[in-house]
C-alpha cells in the first residue's frame, strides 16, 4: 500500500480481525495472569490467594467468549448462563470433597481424586435431574 493515496492505512477487515484475535488471546492472558497473582499471594496470605483463585474469571471469560461468539444472542447467552448456575454445585462439591481430604491427612493426588469423583458424581445427578425434569 503506498501512503498518500485515498485508501485508508488499516482497512476494516483488518481492524475487525485485529479485534477478533485480541477477544482471543485476552482471556487466556488473563488467566495466566490470575495464576501468577495467587502463586505471588500465596507467599503472603493463603486466604487472599484462595478468594483470588476463586473469583468468577473463569466464568467471566467464558460468558465473554460464548457472547462474542454468539453476537450476544440472548438465548444463547440464557442457556448458558443456566449451564454456569448449575455447574456451580458439583464445583462445591468438589471443594467440600477437597477440603474433607486435607482434614483427613490425604496428600494431593488423592485429595484431588476424591475432589474429581464427588464432582463427576455430581455432575452426573445433575445431567440425569435435567434430562428427567426437562431442565
């Protein structure tokens, strides 16, 4: 492209494009920098590094790219938004699992074995509970 002709420099494409990629890369930086920010809190205070490892990031991202994926389509974003209320419920379930482990002594893996089964669990009563109501 030569300067000082009536194109414009960055054609919309370009800009929309340019935008797109970013909507990309951003969640999963964010993320990293979630993980970075509970590794250096930790050193300071297990309680701050806990509620930072428990905020809704996750969630939030997820809700950013399913509506920008979706154009924000309203059912889209509704049923969703459904699946994230009912996935909070084996996600305690595998905390309360986790946590029960650690008081018992368990080291890691099986602690989290245990977390990951009682989460499958009850997922599973979850899917099985939406099928028979039609949820």
């Amino acid at each position: 492209m030569v300067l000082g002709n009536d194109e414009p420099f960055l054609k919309p494409p370009v800009i929309l494009e340019t935008i797109l990629k970013i909507q990309a890369i951003l969640p999963v930086l964010l993320s990293i920098v979630v993980i970075i920010l509970v590794a250096v809190l930790e050193k300071q205070s297990k309680f701050a590094a806990a509620i930072t490892a428990t905020m809704p990031i996750g969630a939030t991202l997820a809700i950013w790219i399913v509506y920008s994926a979706n154009s924000g389509d309203r059912e889209t974003m509704k049923d969703f938004s459904v699946g994230l209320m009912m996935g909070i419920i084996p996600s305690i379930g595998f905390l309360l699992a986790a946590w029960l482990s650690a008081r018992a002594g368990l080291k890691l893996i099986p602690l989290l074995l245990v977390g990951y089964v009682v989460w499958g669990v009850l997922l599973g009563l979850i899917l099985l509970l939406r099928k028979i109501i039609s949820v």
